[in-house]
C-alpha cells in the first residue's frame, strides 16, 4: 500500500493533527510546500502544509480526524 494524504492546510493545524496522529501511534509524513517555495525562491499559499499516512493505517487514524476536523 501507499501514502494518503489526510491533511492540507495551514502549518499550525497540521502539527496539531500530526501531534494526535502519533499520539495513538501513527508515524506521520508532512510535506511543507511553503519551505520547499522560500528554499527555491518563490512563495507558496499560506495553505501548502500537507499530511500523509499509511493506507493501512486509515481506519485506526478516521476517528480523529474527523474529530479534529469538527473542532476546526
């Protein structure tokens, strides 16, 4: 199985999401666009921070992000 990415938005809410994530524990791969823009010379948007997990990992991990999105 692959990468799914469970998350897209700004940085602050994705270290809150991927900080819940690993609580349970569920290893986290975050990709930020906007370092990868400022090391490369141009901006990004401010919503370029993005979450992935494991597929086999969704079904233990929906629970809260669905939380976590409701909270939003």
């Amino acid at each position: 199985m692959g990468l799914m990415k469970v998350f897209s938005g700004s940085e602050v809410l994705a270290l809150g999401l991927k900080e819940q994530l690993e609580a349970i524990p569920i290893q986290v791969e975050k990709k930020d666009n906007i370092q990868s823009g400022r090391l490369a010379g141009f901006g990004t948007l401010d919503l370029a921070v993005e979450l992935f997990i494991q597929e086999t990992d969704f079904n233990k991990a929906n629970p809260i992000i669905e939380a976590f999105r409701m909270s939003l």
